[in-house]
C-alpha cells in the first residue's frame, strides 16, 4: 500500500499541484467540499451506512461541521485535536488487541464522519489564507518525501515491526527514514517555500508532518481494519479510494495550518 501511494503521488504530483495554484480561492474551497463528501460516502460504504437513518447521521457529523466550517473559513483546535486523538486511540487498541473485523454500525460510522468532516476543511483552511499556497505545497512535498523515505528504507532495512496488527508491513526503520527524508526535504525546501521560518522551525515541522503522515496512515489502517474492509473505496481503480490516497495527508494538513500560525 505504501509503494502504491508513492507511485500514485509522484504521478499525480504535477496535476495536484496545478490544483493547488490555480484555482480561486472560493473554487479551491469547493473542490475541497466535493473530496470530503467522496470522503463522506466511503466512510458509510465501509461501515454499512446504508439506510436512512445512519446516512442522516453521517451527514449531520460529517457534512454539517464540514459545510459550516467551510463557509466560515475558520477551524476549531479543539474539535480538531480531540477527533485525530480519537483516531490514535482506536489504532493504539488495534495496535494492541487487533480487529475482528465486524466493526459495522454506528460508533463507527460517526467517528469516521467526524474525522472526515472536520479534517478535510483544513486543506482549504491552509491554502486560503495569507501564503498558504507555500504552505499546503510544502506539506504535499514533506509528505511525499516521508512516504518515499519510509517505502525505501523498510524495504532495504527494515527488521522491526512498527504496529504488526496494524499495519504489517511497516517497520522502525521505515518510520526513521521517512521523518529523515522529510528533514532533509524540509532543509532543501524551506528557503523557497517557508522563508520566514527559522531553520530551527523549519526542522522541527518536518520532523512533524512525517510522524503526522506516518500517524494518518495507521489510523486510517487501524480503521479500515475494525471496519473489515480492506480498502476505504474504488475511485482510483486497482489503489484503492480517496481516504486511501490521503490518510497521510489529514494530520498533516492539520498540524501544518496550527504550527505556522504560532
């Protein structure tokens, strides 16, 4: 899953990017709130969410922070902080008990609304505002360089394993060379793209976003697997769906629009 995700980013990196530049920023805003409602529909496909009841309960978790926090153009740290800590809780107890698999139902279905749904606004939170588009941009590419380092030193050193029950292909060397490539990538890239952040800063936030996609992409692994399901989707045929693509960008995006307002 994490060469296919390489592969994918560099692939489409040209394509995102062009995404990110160009558009307006109200048109940014809206593509967002059509990926999170992608995003929406896959968590009710994982969970079973399929009469009218739960759908009207995803929407209302889901949709309604997310519209709200779209047209308001303003997040809230502590809504944000308490569903990633939500999401770390449920892969700590997959990490340590495992799944079986039969994670259907409402608990479920609302979590994975509320981490969708109040997540997914900070890619445009992000890019919105004042020298955001450096911003977002930075972070696609610290991102890229965590997976690309995590991808190629697990497979050439990896011994360890990071979260079997998890994830069984990560590994501790794996988790290392990714946030050392993102380090590296950050030096390399900061005067460019974050030329206000000291080097001390600009370290230490790509140091974070790497642990925060290697976080995003256990949670969303750690959810797939109590749900039963072995991918979020079908909308990048043969990889996959969106929250696929992305669960090592939303903790990412989040730190990234917090740490550079401090």
């Amino acid at each position: 899953m994490l060469r296919t995700r390489v592969l994918t980013a560099l692939v489409a990196l040209p394509a995102v990017l062009v995404l990110v530049v160009l558009p307006s920023d109200w048109l940014f805003t809206v593509l967002i709130g059509g990926l999170g409602a992608v995003g929406l529909s896959e968590i009710g496909l994982m969970t079973g969410a399929r009469r009218p009841g739960p759908i009207l309960i995803l929407l209302a978790a889901g949709g309604a922070p997310m519209a709200l926090m779209l047209y308001r153009e303003r997040g809230s740290w502590i809504a944000a902080a308490a569903v990633l800590a939500a999401m770390l809780a449920l892969t700590a107890m997959v990490a340590i008990s495992g799944a079986d698999g039969d994670g259907e139902g409402l608990p479920l279905t609302i979590l994975g609304a509320l981490y969708v749904g109040i997540t997914f606004p900070y890619f445009a939170l992000l890019r919105n505002r004042e020298d955001g588009i450096r911003s977002l941009i930075l972070m696609l590419l610290l991102v890229i360089a965590s997976d690309t380092g995590a991808y190629f030193a697990g497979r050439s050193l990896g011994r360890i394993k990071l979260a079997r029950k998890v994830s069984p292909n990560k590994t501790v060397e794996g988790a290392l060379g990714g946030l050392m490539l993102a380090v590296a990538a950050g030096w390399l890239l900061g005067g460019w793209l974050a030329p206000s952040w000291p080097l001390k800063t600009l370290l230490v936030a790509s140091a974070a976003i790497g642990a925060a996609a290697q976080l995003g992409d256990l949670a969303n692994s750690a959810y797939k697997r109590v749900a039963g399901v072995k991918d979020s989707g079908w909308i990048f045929p043969g990889h996959g769906g969106l929250l696929d693509r992305a669960s090592s960008l939303v903790f990412a995006a989040v730190f990234t629009y917090y740490y550079s307002t401090w």
